[in-house]
C-alpha cells in the first residue's frame, strides 16, 4: 500500500508543476515519433529484398558514421546556450528526410510458388503420363519412384498447332469457345461449348514485386491452359471424366462410348499414384512423369509393390467410335487434338523449390538505402542530442524529476506503436506484401508536430558555456563517467541486437505488425510503475546496482527469446524492457547528468547517447547479423544473453571494489566532514571538483548545488540516488562552501 500511495503522490505532485506541461507532452509526441517508425526499419528493409547480412552491415555502418553526431551537436548547443530554434528546425527535417526512404526501390523479392502443381494427365501409347504445365519453376526432388497424391480437376483436350505462338495470348484470354466432336463410324455429332468464368489476373515480373505470395488459379478446371509452346489445354467440364480400375491390371478410361450420353458429375477424385520422372527430360524443361501405379483413395489400400506400370485407352480414338475432335476459338481452329485431364498434387511431393528469389538491382538499393539513412541519422542524431540536453536543462531549472518526464514519453510509446502496426496491417490486405508507408506518414506528421512544439519551451535561463573545452575535460577526468559510458557501450550492444532482429525474428515465427506493435505497448506498460518509482529505486540500491541488475535481466531476456516458437510468447519477455531500458537507462541518465554540471549537459548526453545508441546499437547489429548468418537466430540469442551477464557480473565486482570506494570519497568530499578520506581520493579528481567550486561561486551552480536534479521530496532524498542537498541548512550549506575554500587556499 506505501508503494501504491507514493506511486499516485508522485504522480499528482509531479502534474502540478505547471511549468512542465509543454515538457511532458513534448516527451509524449517525441517518444511516440520514435516508436511508431524505428522498430519497423529492419523490416522494411527486408521488405526491399535487403537481406540479413546487408542488414546487419547497414544496422551497424549507419550508427558508426554517426557516433560524433551527437557529442558535436551536444558541444554546439552548450556554446549557444539557447537551442531551440534549432531543435525545432532538425525535428521537422528528420521527419521530412524520411519520406524519401519511400523512394528506395525494391532491390530484389522472393516470391512463393502456390501450394500445389498443376498436371495434364493424358494417354501417350497406352502409358498414363502426367506433364507439369510449368507456369512456375519446379526442381523435381529426385528421379526415383515415389508415392504422392494426386487430385482430378476435369477433363477435356490438348491441342496442337504449329502456328500458335503468335496467337497464344489471345487464345489463353478467350471467354470462350466450342469443342466439335464428330463419330465417324456412328453418325453422332456434338457441339459442346464452354463459357470460361471470370479469372483472376496473371501476375507478370512487375507485378510480383507487389504479390509476393501466389496461390493457385481456382478456375484452373475451366480455363485454357498453356501446356507447352505449341499445346493448349481445353477443358470440358461434365463432359467426360476418367475412371481407373483395378480388376486385372489398372487401367484408366479417358471418355465415354456414347457421345450423346448424359453429362457426367463434374466429381474431384482423390487418387494415390506412384510416379516416376523420366530420367532423360532435361531439368530446364517442363519434366513429365510416369505413373507406374494408381487407385483411388476412396477405395480400400493397395499395395503397389510389383505394380510398373498403368495402361491407359484413349475411348474417343478407339476404332468402334473412331470420334474427331475439333476445337474452334474466335477464328481459330485446332483439329490435332487428344483426351486429357487436369490434376493437382501438393508441391512438397515433387519440388524441391518453394521460392525463388529475383535479383532486380540490389546495389543500388542498399546503397541509396544507406545514404538516406545516414543523411536521416545525422539530422535524427542532431535532434536526439539538442532534445536531451533540453530535458535535463529544464529538470534542473525546475528541480524536476528526469523519471516522470519520462513517464510520459512511455505512454506515447505505449500508444503510437501499436496504432501503427494496426494501420500498416490495414494498409497491407489483399496486397501480397507488407506497405509500411503509414508508420512513415505517421512519422513525418509526429516530428513536424514535434518541431512546432519545440517553439513554446522556455530556454532563455540557459547561457552560452564560456569555459566549455575546460568544463568537458573537467568532466572526463572523473573516473566514474568513463566507467558509465563503457557500461552504455554494452548495454547499447545488447538493446541494438534487439532493436535491428527482434521484429525479424517475429515475422518468421508468423507475428503480424500489430503483434509487433503489442510488443512495444507491453514494455512501455510495463515500464511505468518503474519510470515513477525510479527516483526511490534508485535512491535505495544505487545508479550502480540498476545498471547490473539491467544487465540481469538482459541476460534473461535474451535466453528467453530462445526458446520460444509462438510469437505471442514474446510479451513475457517485451515486460522485461521496463527493467532493461525504462529503469537502466533512467539510471545512465541520471548518473550522467550527477556528473556533470549545467554547461556541460548537452554534451555529456550527446555523448551517452551517441555510444548508447550508436556504438552500441552498431556493434549489435554488426556482430548480431553475421551470428544469425553462421549459427542462426536462436543461438545467437544465447550467445548475446551469455556476454550480457558475463559483463554484469564483471561490472558488479568491479563495483563493489573501485567504483563504490570513489562514490564514497565523492560523498565525504561533498559534506565535507572527512578530510582524511577526503585526502585518501583521487588527488585529481578532488583539484578539479574544488576548482570548479571556487570558480563559479557566484555565477554557476556549486558542486552540492549540482546535485540538485530533483524537486524536493518528503523522506529528503534525491531521485539522482545521492542525499538531496535542498533539506541541508542554509547555515550548513555556508559552513560547507567555507570549508571547501580554506581548503584551497592551504
């Protein structure tokens, strides 16, 4: 219940600062700009036909061309000290620039065969042979006899003729056409006339850049099929069917002996047949098999063994009906014709290949692809390190709290992902392929919307750094920064793997992009409760200690995703994300800016930033796309979850040895109560924090007064993990800064 009540107390006393609100709704569209594009690129690109290991070299070239973004961009705006202007400007051209990703053309496409072939079955000399009519590649799987089910569409006729190439394209589209059968030992005639019902369209080389996943034709028992380049197949439905028996030898009927008989049922048979392909068809053409046995499935099992071969009778060339067949399109006639009929069996029982892949100009995409992204990084970079050095230059204005500002920003998160994902599932039906251009509508709409609102923020406190050089290298001289910016580097590694191959790896197990979004909501629920608490969390256990338990619960994580095969799964483990992301980065955050001092801070988060999300988001995805490619995805899951706790534990002891000493000489140096522990401190470290102290004791913040990021709070904590100095006595607080010049001057 106590955690309940200062769960909503923060909350309320956070909401009254009135002087925030343009904060918070400007973290809640910045945030949601970020999440309804970014975790969708990988994607993208894949949908593009940029494999995995470009993938990967993309994911990680990109944050490595930006790594001095921005720390240069940090460095600029302290030296002007009142940056909104160009915030503004940066946030409305990185959400225009993306736009142009839409121009990227599709480099290559893999495209997938339906899930069935399409066979003529006809009678050549006595011998029942099926024929692929070879509208897509098939590799047949091997030469030998093999057992695979077949399914009888209809039957009707071949034709030949030499001279229908050129008329091809106008036969295969006729609505209609007449079969004249003639008997010419029983005076019987028939016209049979087939009206061909509406088809769907045949998908051409551009086309299936669109649809990437083919289905079978549903009408291929009533439509004109092309068997080869001078053969036609035309089907008459209830005309005639074929039967094949087994009383002595099986045998299979084409036609009846009656032309003037009743139509026949038109019935789809299942059959059993054991096929073999003929050894000497060449591999390019269309292969045809023999079917040395077959039987029908609604009749009870037959063994095969011994079975060679299937005889077949041709009933409208017999001699006792001797019937010719004509068939007549438009203008067109065919008279060399013969009886057949039009099969289907699964692809898996005669293909090996259920793909295939087109290469169309793939250079040229990755590298146009590349461009665009570094051209959007450096103004995205820019915009990141201007947009965080605004935050805690406010927070410390205001005494806020970095935490709940952040709150906001996850709501955002929480909203925009998934409505995102939904929007491009919509945008994607019926298409055969992925249309990602809502997530970048949406985020060209969210960062101009973002840029305006950068206009009201109120950065006129903030001056121009006069000793900026100075106060940096001031900064990095403190052992403890250098010690959280290679923690950052690894933990970036870690989140960048997740990052580029999360929603890669989703999409293989079958996850649609609105499971996608989900995922993102989850952890930015999640992170909540985790996002307010963070001040008392941190203020108990340390910067430290959230930053190894991160590194924990990474490990967890990572090991988990591992084993999981249905992508809802996955939100166990998104929940995670609050620990991994909302509380550690918080912590990085926090710890950086307690570092750090007021003309300092655009810098220093520029850098954290930039090793953050580009060193480490670079390495992720360099080291993590070349693992998939030689041990695949779930492995290098493992792989990743073993380094990240391996390097939590080395960071815990290396901690509680080094680190935790120097906390405690900074904390004695900050109360001064000490001076023999004082002395035992780095001798550096403590000459510049006292020069520091001296020097802009009239015009900047002191080294106590520094560590004031947080509004004061009721136990007299701080939210930086450190005592808030704002309940120190003002007495006490001169004593100090008194102590701390006699210092000096000895």
């Amino acid at each position: 219940m106590h955690l309940i009540r200062l769960f909503f107390k923060r909350i309320l006393d956070d909401f009254r600062q009135k002087k925030l609100i343009p904060l918070k709704i400007l973290c809640f569209v910045h945030a949601s700009t970020q999440l309804v594009l970014y975790p969708y690129l990988t994607i993208h690109m894949r949908e593009l036909g940029i494999n995995v290991e470009e993938t990967a070299v993309m994911s990680s070239l990109t944050p490595l061309f930006l790594i001095m973004i921005p720390p240069l961009a940090g460095l600029f705006a302290d030296k002007i000290g009142n940056f909104r202007l160009l915030l503004a400007l940066t946030s409305s051209m990185g959400g225009l620039s993306a736009l142009l990703l839409l121009l990227v053309p599709v480099g290559r496409y893999t495209i997938t065969y339906p899930p069935a072939v399409e066979l003529i079955a006809s009678c050549d000399s006595a011998v029942l042979h099926l024929q692929d009519v070879r509208q897509y590649s098939c590799h047949p799987i091997h030469p030998y006899e093999h057992d695979t089910n077949l399914t009888l569409q209809s039957c009707g006729f071949v034709c030949q003729s030499l001279n229908v190439s050129k008329d091809m394209h106008v036969v295969l589209k006729s609505k209609s056409y007449n079969v004249n059968l003639k008997s010419l030992t029983r005076s019987q005639r028939l016209i049979y006339r087939n009206v061909i019902n509406p088809i769907s369209e045949d998908f051409d080389s551009k086309d299936r850049k669109r649809v990437r996943i083919l289905t079978n034709n549903p009408n291929f028992n009533s439509t004109i099929t092309q068997v080869s380049d001078s053969k036609i197949y035309f089907p008459t439905p209830q005309l005639y069917t074929m039967n094949c028996n087994d009383i002595n030898n099986i045998t299979c009927l084409f036609g009846n002996f009656d032309l003037i008989s009743e139509l026949e049922k038109d019935i789809h048979e299942d059959y059993r047949a054991r096929i073999a392909r003929r050894i000497e068809d060449d591999v390019d053409e269309s292969p045809v098999y023999s079917i040395n046995a077959i039987q029908s499935r609604n009749k009870p099992f037959k063994d095969f063994e011994g079975d060679d071969s299937t005889t077949c009778i041709d009933r409208f060339k017999e001699a006792e009906n001797d019937v010719e067949v004509m068939v007549q399109v438009g203008y067109k006639e065919f008279s060399k014709c013969y009886s057949a009929c039009a099969m289907t069996t699964p692809r898996a029982s005669l293909c090996e290949n259920s793909q295939q892949q087109i290469d169309i100009d793939p250079s040229f995409t990755f590298w146009s692809y590349m461009a665009l992204r570094v051209l959007i990084g450096i103004i995205g970079g820019t915009s990141f390190a201007l947009f965080e050095g605004a935050v805690i230059a406010i927070i410390r204005e205001q005494e806020a709290d970095y935490g709940m500002q952040k709150v906001y920003g996850s709501v955002g998160g929480i909203i925009s992902s998934p409505i995102s994902g939904l929007f491009i599932d919509y945008a994607s039906r019926g298409k055969g392929y992925t249309d990602f251009r809502p997530a970048f509508y949406m985020y060209a709409v969210l960062k101009v919307m973002s840029g305006i609102l950068v206009l009201g923020l109120d950065l006129e406190f903030k001056k121009p750094a006069k000793t900026l050089v100075k106060d940096v290298i001031t900064v990095f001289k403190n052992f403890e920064i250098v010690a959280l910016l290679i923690v950052c580097i690894v933990m970036g590694t870690a989140w960048g793997y997740l990052e580029s191959f999360l929603f890669w790896f989703l999409q293989d197990l079958g996850a649609s992009q609105s499971l996608m979004g989900i995922t993102i909501t989850v952890g930015g629920i999640a992170g909540l409760p985790l996002l307010v608490l963070s001040g008392p969390i941190i203020k108990k256990i340390g910067h430290s200690n959230v930053l190894f338990i991160g590194f924990i619960f990474y490990a967890i994580r990572l090991f988990g995703y591992s084993f999981i095969y249905n992508p809802w799964l996955s939100l166990i483990f998104e929940a995670m994300e609050s620990v991994t992301l909302s509380l550690s980065f918080t912590a990085a955050v926090t710890y950086a800016a307690l570092l750090s001092s007021t003309t300092t801070d655009s810098s220093v988060q520029g850098l954290l930033g930039g090793l953050y999300y580009g060193v480490g988001k670079g390495a992720g995805s360099l080291i993590g796309g070349y693992l998939m490619k030689f041990f695949g995805t779930r492995l290098t899951y493992r792989l990743f979850a073993a380094a990240t706790l391996v390097t939590g534990l080395f960071y815990f002891v290396f901690n509680r040895f080094c680190i935790r000493k120097f906390v405690k000489c900074r904390e004695n140096d900050t109360s001064a109560k000490n001076n023999a522990n004082v002395e035992s401190c780095e001798t550096s470290h403590i000459k510049a924090n006292i020069d520091v102290a001296a020097d802009k004791m009239s015009s900047e913040m002191t080294g106590l007064d520094r560590l004031k990021l947080v509004k004061d709070t009721t136990d007299g904590g701080s939210d930086s993990g450190v005592e808030n100095p704002a309940y120190l006595d003002n007495e006490l607080c001169k004593d100090d800064t008194k102590k701390i010049q006699e210092k000096r001057l000895t």
